[in-house]
C-alpha cells in the first residue's frame, strides 16, 4: 500500500503536542497546563499522537487533530497527516471539519436553554408547537399491494421523546436497508436548500417506526428540534446558535458554512477504494454537506455545523463544568446532570448499533456510559459522548475530570471503513491517567 509521506506532519504534531505555540497558531481553547500537573502521563499522550500519525501514515485516514484537557486546562495537543492530500496542505490546529452527528449535542443544549426558561416542559406534546405533528401515524405493515399501512399514534410525541431519540421517526438512506420502511425514508431526500420549516413539515408526514416512547431509533428528531428552538424562540435556528452559544462561548470558527476566504481552512473527507487507497469523498448522501460556502443550506440541526477541534473543545468543556464557561451559565448544572444520564432502556444501544454500544445508554443528546466494565472501550460510569459519521468524535470524563476531541474525515459509506477510531482513542487516552480519580473507585 501507497504511504502519505508524513515526514513533515509528523514534526508539526511534535510541535503542537509540546504545548509550544507556533507563530500564527491559534489561541489555545484553554488555559494550558503540563500533563504532569494536571495527573497524566506526558509519554503515554505522546505515544498515542504516535498512534495516529502511524495511522495516516498507513492510509487509515488522511490526518487527524486531537486535543486533550484535564480539570479545565489544555494539556495535550497534536496535529499530523493531511487536510487535503493531493494539495499536500497539512492538518493544523485550526483546521475545520464537518462534524455531522455531533451537532446534535449542539441542538440539545439549545432546546435546554429554552426549557429552563419555562418556554415549555420535556413530555409536553411537540404538536404544541409544530402542528404538523399532531395526527402522528405508525406503521404497521404492507398490504397486498405493497403499500405501506399505519394506525393513529397512541399519544403525541413529545419534546423529551426527540430529545431522547424515541420518538418512533425514522432517518435517512443507510440508517436503514433492511426494514420494509427502509424505501419509504430513502425516497424523502429532503431538499437541503429548503427551509427548516418545510423540510420538518416532511419528515412530519412520514409513518413511525413505532409507537412514540415505545423504541428507541436514530433519527431526524434532531432536525425536529432545530424548528422547535427556531418556532419558541423566534428567529431563526442558526441565529439562535450564534447569539446565545457560540459567539459567547468564542468558537469563532463554528457555523453551518463557512466564508469563501476559509475554504482551504477545511479538511476534505475521504473514502477508501476497494485497494485501500484514499480517494476524495463527494458526499452525494449527504446534501446539506455539499457546498461548505453555501449560506442557503437548512441549518441541519442533527448534522449540518462545521467546527474545529478547539471550539467543540470550549463547548465539551462547558458541559463538564456543570453548564458554565469562563463566568458565564448556559444551563444549570441540574439541567446538565440531566442532559448526561441515561434515559433509555439500558439495552436500547445494543439492539440498535449492535455489540459495539454494549454499555452504552443515551441521555438528552449525548451517548452516556451505563456499564463500562462490559464495553469495549476503556472509561466511566458516567462518561458521555457523541460522535458523527465522518469518524469525528468527542467525550467528556466527569471521574477524571478529562474532556477530549479527536478530528478526521473519514466517509464510512460505500468504502472501508474500520470504524475503530473511537475505541483507540479512548483506549489510549485514558491509558495515560496517572493519579486523582474523582469519586470512589472502580468504574
């Protein structure tokens, strides 16, 4: 297999992960401290920056950017491979990325601040707000004709239900292949130049999987909810965001698109061929991903923000200080213990995603760790995360008091994708706590 020559990337990562700041990096997301001081093993983060400089180096992705805090303090921070290979324009700090499904999170903390504002409560029936919604239809099989037949839903679904993915919605093509309601989602292709409005108004119209509260299914709720934050607040949902979380927050370089003057700033995603090889990825089963410099794209609520790896950290971070940043409160911390424990049944990620999410429950918006001592990666009780599709991903450790995110652009759809990412990369990260645990001991 063709190798990336990684020669240079590899000395840019040894200089990022120093803690030194290079003339024109970025300002750091937190105040930076040594690992040693903060109770991590310099070494053991080394060599998992290692790790994944080997990894792009072997083809298993074109670059990564990881960053890594303990007790509110930048400790770690690493950057190798390429943002775009064929330009041989190397991974930065500040590289952005489309960070799909962990916009979700995002759209979360968003509908939370509207509820601790007594806007409405979780279990009150969304067709308070979005009428579309009020005549829900579950599906209950195909008659001889090969239509698709439903029944009334036994009660609305509420705001707690597509908060907790349980609403019985359905998601885009290649979330499902097998059901017989598989077609149907595949033929929605929502227009992503569409108004929120009208592409919720069509995912309103179409059949549940199951009765609302009744099951738990990966969905569209997240895009459901982006209109009901729009509808309760009164302007627009990527204005909302800007207002009220990142302009606040600083993440200066987080949007549903990005200026002209910043294309080159974003790392192309890529899919691996049939050899092994890395070749561009044109997203064609992912339209609100298309154009990055598209201001007319939907605001996707469950997958549409560009990011980078140091303004998610600044968000992770507010969430594992309880709902605060640098003095100021989003949520209350009771808002955000809510948010970050399971509201599933405990068995809900494992019949869904399969043996990978054994241990694995789901709060409000965030995957949450149930049963670490049978998951297949190292961690907590009490861990919670989210990642998205283009193999990005993110946690937050209250017992280590660690908040983490690692960045590529992996396309999984129609290559090969190994899909291991996250396991090693909470292997090795928690492979480097040396001391002070939060809590009792044990997991």
């Amino acid at each position: 297999m063709r190798l990336i020559p990684v020669l240079s990337c590899l000395a840019l990562g040894a200089a990022a992960s120093s803690g030194a700041i290079a003339a024109g990096a970025p300002r750091a997301p937190l105040p930076r401290a040594t690992p040693r001081s903060e109770g991590l093993s310099g070494a053991r983060l080394r060599h998992m920056s290692e790790f994944f400089k080997i990894a792009a180096a072997r083809h298993e992705a074109p670059g990564y950017v990881m960053l890594v805090a303990r007790h509110g303090k930048l400790v770690f921070s690493s950057a190798a491979g390429y943002r775009n290979i064929e330009r041989r324009e190397p991974m930065t700090l500040d590289t952005r990325f489309r960070i799909a499904s962990m916009t979700k999170p995002v759209t979360c903390v968003a509908v939370l601040m509207l509820y601790e504002e007594g806007r409405f409560h979780l279990d009150d029936p969304v067709a308070r707000f979005l009428p579309e919604f009020a005549h829900s239809r579950v599906f209950t099989g195909i008659d001889a004709a090969g239509n698709v037949t439903t029944e009334p839903a036994k009660r609305p679904i509420t705001i707690r239900d597509l908060l907790t993915q349980q609403s019985g919605l359905g998601y885009a093509a290649g979330f499902d292949t097998v059901t017989p309601l598989a077609k149907a989602y595949a033929a929605l292709k929502l227009d992503p130049h569409a108004t929120l409005a009208e592409s919720v108004r069509r995912i309103a119209a179409m059949p549940l999987y199951f009765q609302p509260g009744e099951g738990w299914r990966y969905s569209y709720a997240d895009d459901v909810l982006g209109r009901l934050v729009e509808v309760v607040s009164g302007m627009p949902f990527a204005k909302f965001l800007n207002e009220r979380l990142f302009t606040p927050l600083g993440m200066k370089s987080t949007g549903f698109y990005i200026p002209e003057s910043a294309r080159s700033s974003l790392a192309t995603p890529y899919r691996r061929d049939g050899d092994g090889e890395l070749e561009p990825s044109r997203l064609p089963w992912a339209g609100w991903l298309l154009d990055p410099t598209d201001p007319t794209v939907s605001p996707s609520g469950g997958a549409g923000l560009i990011s980078t790896a140091g303004d998610y950290l600044r968000f992770a971070q507010m969430l594992a200080d309880g709902g605060s940043f640098d003095g100021r409160e989003y949520l209350s911390p009771v808002t955000v213990d809510l948010m970050t424990h399971n509201q599933v049944p405990p068995d809900a990620m494992e019949k869904y995603w399969g043996a990978d999410s054994v241990g694995l429950g789901y709060g409000l918006g965030v995957g949450v760790e149930i049963d670490a001592r049978h998951a297949p990666q190292a961690g907590f009780n009490g861990d919670y995360a989210w990642g998205g599709i283009l193999d990005t991903h993110w946690l937050a450790s209250p017992k280590t008091g660690i908040v983490a995110v690692l960045m590529t652009q992996i396309d999984p759809v129609g290559g090969q994708a190994s899909g291991r990412t996250d396991t090693d990369f909470r292997n090795l990260l928690f492979a480097a706590v040396g001391s002070a645990l939060r809590g009792s001991s044990g997991k």
